[in-house]
C-alpha cells in the first residue's frame, strides 16, 4: 500500500451477490467522490473474490459493501477471510444497507468497520473513511 499521506483516500464501492437495487450504493459513490475520494464502483453482482482482487489491484485504502439482499453474515465475513488471505489488513471494511443493530455489533466484533444504515447521512460516512484513513494509512 501506498504510504503517501497526501494522495487521494480511494474508496471501492461494492454491490455483492444477487441484490440489483444500486441507487444507494451510486449515492453513496458520488457523495464521496464529491468529499475529495476517488472511488472506484464495481457494479452488480460482484462475488466477494472479485470485489477484494479489484482492491488490491486499485490499491484501496477502504472498502464499502451496500448490502440489501440480507446476505450481510455471509457475504463481510467471506470478504474480511479474503481480505486478509490477501493482505489487506489494513484496508477498511464498511459499508451498509438493511442490516439489523445486532448484526453490525456482531460483524464489527469480528473485525468489520462501522456499519450505516438506509437513513445515515452521506457526510457521516465520508467523516467515518476519512478519519479511519488517516489514522491507519500511516502503518501501511
């Protein structure tokens, strides 16, 4: 990973599995572009393999799952496994969609970043990426 305070934080926003509905996922994509990110949008019907291998290519400091089918207990602990078969422990998991309190306090014990809900403010989540980057780029 790159250890260049100053670059861009860059931010891959993924859709994984069946779940087609991606206007939040495409919302949450420009919010963050428009917070100074380069975000790089996978699309749909990603497998957790391909989302955590465009990582590592675009050299992420953050990766973002938009979640809706609920297949969330399946599908963040398979990418954190992939995540860190691969080395990327020190890139961040988020993300969000229709997740009950007691699964994100569950996948989050595991090792998963904080979870957002449908209603989050987009300039939460950017706060969130932001500040978690720059307290972590530094040990990449």
């Amino acid at each position: 990973m790159n250890n260049d305070l100053k670059r861009p934080i860059r931010v891959l926003v993924a859709k994984v599995g069946l779940d087609g509905h991606d206007r939040g996922a495409k919302v949450v994509a420009t919010s963050l572009r428009d917070a100074g990110m380069e975000v790089i949008y996978t699309g749909l019907r990603q497998t957790p393999e391909m989302v955590v291998n465009t990582a590592l290519q675009e050299d992420v400091d953050a990766i973002g799952i938009s979640i809706l089918s609920g297949a969330h207990m399946t599908v963040f602990p398979k990418v954190w496994q992939l995540m860190k078969e691969k080395g990327l422990t020190n890139v961040l998991l988020t993300g969000g969609g229709i997740i009950p309190d007691e699964d994100m306090r569950t996948l989050q014990a595991a090792g998963v970043g904080k979870l957002f809900p449908p209603s989050a403010p987009t300039t939460e989540i950017a706060a969130y990426i932001t500040a978690w980057v720059q307290e972590h780029r530094n040990f990449k």
